[in-house]
C-alpha cells in the first residue's frame, strides 16, 4: 500500500480521486504546491550564503590598514603669542560665564515650582526674627552676570600674564620641549597584503 504526499498535488483536486470531483474541476486546475526536497535545498543554499557572508565580513573586519611610517621630533615651545591668549581666554570664560547663567536660571525655575525657595525664605525669616524676607530673582541675576563677567576680566587678565612670564622665562631656559610623532604623508601606500 503506497501513500501520497499531500502537499505535491500534479493537477486539480479531483484527478487524484479519479475524477470524482466537481464537474468543471478538469477544466481549472488546482495550485501546485512546491515539492519539500526543493524548498529543504533552498534553506541549505541560504544558510551557506549566510555564512560565506559572514567569513567574509569578518575577514574585512580583522584586516587592519597598513601603519603609517612616523618618526619623533623634538619640538621646542620657545613663545606663547599673547594676542591669542587673551581672545581664547575671553570666549572660554564667556562660555563658562553663559552655561553658569543657564544652568542657575534652569535650577531657580526648578526649585521655586518645587517650594524650595519658599522653605529657604521661611527659615531665613525665621532665624533672624525678620518680618518678611523674599529673594529678587532679577537682582540675584543681575549680580550673578556682573560678577561673572569681572571673573571674567580677571581670569583674562591672569592668562595673559602667565603667557608674558612664561615668554620671559623661555629667553633664559629656552623653552619647554614636546616630543611629538610625524607622519610622513609623501610616502608611497603600502600595498596590503591579501
């Protein structure tokens, strides 16, 4: 007794039951479904695929480029320009000045939505007996950005001074040293090796 796959169909539905089925089933037949043995050798190539793909990413990611040849030099720092101190100094301290402003704002609108503030003024108030004691958030603001920028000035004013000493000192001792690596861009690429 032989049976057949179900799923391998070679023509309408009703051939397999001798032509048992509807009348017109000769006429259309029915879809014929792919055989297991095909689709199980499609997965298999698939899966070979996928790892080929997968040696061969691996293959690229462990290459590593040819180095690039460098030699060290010494380098002496025999003057600082003090023009460009001043101007790195004054944005860099502006900068500082600015993210402090932002940041003390954002932590004020944080804590007075939070009652913070208020408890502050509260226990003020009450520690030395005062009959009412309130913050001015835009006096607080205005002397924060009018410090901020004498630090400002004054920080400037200290960078520039560090860079002139430092200028005299390198007349006498000749500088400070840097020991740096550089690359030699002119040479031919090396080919790499497969």
């Amino acid at each position: 007794m032989t049976t057949a796959d179900p799923t391998v169909t070679d023509g309408a539905p009703g051939a397999a039951a001798g032509g048992s089925g509807p009348p017109g089933a000769a006429d259309h037949p029915g879809p014929v479904a792919r055989p297991r043995v095909a689709a199980a050798k499609a997965r298999s190539l698939s899966g070979v695929a996928r790892g080929v793909t997968r040696g061969l990413s691996g293959a690229t990611r462990n290459r590593r480029p040819a180095p690039v040849p460098a030699h060290r030099v010494r380098r002496v720092v025999r003057k600082v320009d003090t023009w460009t101190v001043l101007r790195f100094s004054v944005l860099f301290y502006l900068c500082f000045l600015v993210v402090l402003v932002v940041a003390g704002c954002l932590l004020w609108a944080v804590a007075s939505s939070a009652g913070i503030i208020h408890n502050i003024e509260s226990f003020i108030k009450d520690l030395f007996a005062l009959d009412s004691f309130h913050f001015n958030p835009l006096n607080i603001l205005e002397g924060t950005v009018l410090g901020g920028l004498v630090l400002v000035l004054f920080g400037t004013g200290l960078n520039v001074l560090a860079a002139v000493i430092y200028n005299l000192i390198s007349d006498v001792v000749g500088g400070i040293e840097v020991m740096v690596l550089e690359e030699d861009v002119t040479a031919p690429p090396r080919r790499p090796v497969v």
